[in-house]
C-alpha cells in the first residue's frame, strides 16, 4: 500500500478532478484537497447561466456529493494556504496547520481581474466568479433598475444573457469577445444581444465609477455618463500565482510547467487556469480558461503521479450559451489568415472554419453540435486538414471526415 501523500490545492474543477481521477487510478496513498470556499467542490460555468437565471440550484453545481469524498477516502480541508516550503515538502495553512506532501498539485485557478478606475469600490459594483458571487448578482438584481456589464467577454454576455432584462454593456474593444472569437461569430452575437433588447457600447472604455456610497453612474472614455445602479466587472481574470511565486517557481503569465505539467520542482505540478504550459495547439506557452483544460490537465497528472506519464497534448474545446445560440469552439483561434463560413448563417446554425498557411486551427459552431464533434475528431488525427482538402468536401467536415476514415 502506498504511503505517499499528494496535496492538491485549489478545490474547483480541476483540483477535485486531480483527486478524483487519482483514486480512479488506483491510487492508494493519502488524497488531501485543499480549498476555501465552504461546502464540496463545485462547477463554476453554470453561475453566469442556468444557476444565474434560477433554473439550476446548488444541488446541479456540485461536482459530487459530500459522501463522495468519504467513500474515496479524499479529505477535504477548508483553509487557505499561506505558504509552500519546498525544501521540507510541506504546506502552512493560515491557520497554521502543516501538511507535509510527496507530490503537490497547485490548481489555484484564477481571480477576476479588478476595474482600475475611481469608483470601482462602490456598493453595487459587483463580480461573478463564485457562488456567493452569484447570489449577491441574483439578489441585486432584483432591486435594480438600470444594469451596466463592464466587458464584453464570455462571463460579461452570459451575465447579460441570463439576467431578465435589457442590460447595458460596454466593451473598450471594437467588437464583442474579440479576444476569443472571430469577426463573424461576433458580430452574430452583437446582433443577437441587440434583438434581445440589450444596449452594445463598443470601442469604448469606462474611466470612472460615481455615486454616495451607493454606485449611481458609469462615465465612459467619451465623456457620456451612464445612469446605473448595478454594475457587473467582468474584464477578465489573472492566474493565482502568489504561492508558486513567493515559493521560488517560474511564474510567466501562470506558474511555468513542462509538458508533463510538472514544475522545475520534481515534486510540484500545475494544473487549469493558473497553469502556463507548452501547449502543442498553439504552438507556445499558452494558459488556458476551460473545463476541458482543468479535467484534462488533472487527469494528466494523475497519470503521471502514478507513473504513467505523457505529454499533455489534449485539443482545447470551450463552448458558451448566449440568447438562445450555443457556441462551441474546437482548437485555438490565433492569427487565423482565412475564414469560411459554412451552414445557415440567417438560420443561426452555422460554423466558422478558420486556417492559418492553408491549414484548419479553430471551429466555432453555432447550434451546430455534429461539426462540432466533427471538428474535435479531425483535429485529432495527423495531419490537420488542409484548406484544398475541405474545399473538395465543400467545406463539410461530416463529409470530410468520413472520406479520410474510408481512406
């Protein structure tokens, strides 16, 4: 029976995975998850949808029931760890608790990103990125009367989608999720948002918050001020990499691992979204904000712990669910060259194929899951379609990749 103790810090998905997945792979030593918020792990997507718009209860965004972790034997500690010390292996919780580790996991996620403007410390100025997060957004919101979502990302449209009311959001880019989507798909998003009634400010910034204790205005780069008295920040968020840092490790845009996502520590690992890892998609160091990251990268160490180590490799996938329309995205979307765009745009069931030098790197599908799943089978065989090779499907990736199964 092993005797080694691996302690995962950080309980949201990809901590509790790396756990889960441990046990799952016979992993008899000692499994400590180590978290700070309240109650067992649970799933963070669902806060800005199902969760937000009261349609899923607590009961749908935990990851498993309490029992769960009694049954395989993964202890949950409720703290925060105040320090790493590397050279005798173990952790100090603020409460001063120490836990000695064999092999540490740092899955300490991400924070959202704080609005440096006066006025940002208001009451009614709000963020969603846990629970009680959310709780706060539902109860605000139904005392509020005018709504203004700072950031026109992910987190900020599914606030604005699954908040019940027209709400104003302002993006200091020219167009929405610039940072993660095509032109195309946003501007399908942007003319969804504005037949849902909600107002679209782009290319413009926010340079203050005002109001008597209570946030009453938003004053916008242009000089226009904003009557609200519900602000939502959501302008991104920044690895946590306090610990690995203050223990010595390389952090560089997240805590820098190697391709078995291990640290230049031997006994430490990095995994989900303060992760910054050499990612074979991108072609660099790249840190990735996905479900499918943090599941993946967790059940890659678990392997490697162990011992049975392999490069991470997994294809990136996201997926956001917006006015009625699913977006799923296969690969990475970076200096794409071409675009195609195939299905019923006017239906609101199309993909966007992008390439780069000829060759496929990203599909987003709108309401169209099967290109989606085809999509994710093709960018995993060798080699990546090529553009000549699509235009002779027609640009169908069924067809495509039914043509290189038979072949």
């Amino acid at each position: 029976m092993s005797t080694e103790t691996v302690l995962v810090v950080g309980s949201g998905q990809s901590g509790f995975q790396a756990a889960a997945s441990l046990r799952d792979k016979g992993f008899a030593g000692r499994v400590v998850l180590i978290g700070d918020e309240p109650g067992v792990p649970y799933q963070r997507p669902p806060l800005s949808k199902a969760y937000l718009a009261g349609s899923a209860g607590v009961e749908q965004l935990v990851l498993r029931p309490e029992d769960y972790f009694a049954e395989k034997d993964i202890e949950l500690v409720r703290g925060r760890v105040a320090a790493i010390e590397r050279d005798a292996a173990k952790v100090r919780l603020e409460d001063g608790t120490e836990l000695g580790y064999d092999h540490l996991v740092l899955a300490t996620g991400a924070r959202n990103r704080a609005l440096p403007v006066p006025g940002a410390d208001l009451e009614g100025v709000l963020t969603l990125r846990t629970r009680a997060d959310a709780d706060r957004l539902r109860a605000s919101l139904d005392a509020a009367s005018d709504v203004v979502v700072i950031g026109g990302g992910f987190i900020g449209l599914e606030f604005a989608s699954h908040a019940g009311r027209p709400v104003t959001v302002v993006e200091a880019q020219d167009r929405l999720l610039a940072r993660v989507a095509s032109p195309e798909i946003s501007e399908f998003f942007a003319e969804h948002h504005r037949a849902a009634g909600h107002t679209l400010l782009l290319g413009v910034g926010v340079t203050a918050l005002h109001g008597s204790g209570h946030v009453e205005s938003v004053e916008l780069s242009d000089g226009r001020r904003l009557p609200a008295d519900l602000v939502v920040v959501a302008v991104g968020v920044l690895p946590e990499t306090a610990l690995a840092e203050a223990a010595g490790l390389e952090v560089r845009n997240g805590v820098v691992v190697d391709e078995h996502l291990r640290t230049a520590d031997p006994k430490i690992f990095a995994i989900g979204d303060c992760a910054c890892f050499p990612c074979v998609q991108a072609g660099a160091a790249t840190r990735l904000e996905s479900v499918q990251n943090a599941v993946d990268q967790a059940r890659s160490v678990a392997a490697a712990i162990t011992g049975e180590p392999a490069r991470y490799d997994s294809l990136p996938w996201f997926w956001t669910d917006q006015t009625g329309a699913k977006l799923q995205i296969a690969g990475i979307l970076d200096a794409a060259d071409r675009t195609v765009v195939t299905g019923d745009r006017d239906a609101g069931k199309f993909s966007v194929l992008s390439f780069r030098n000829d060759v496929l790197i990203a599909v987003e599908s709108v309401n169209r899951a099967p290109d989606h799943i085809a999509a994710r089978r093709l960018f995993a065989a060798d080699p990546r379609p090529a553009y000549a090779d699509l235009e002779a499907s027609s640009f169908d990736l069924k067809a495509h990749l039914k043509s290189r199964t038979a072949a």
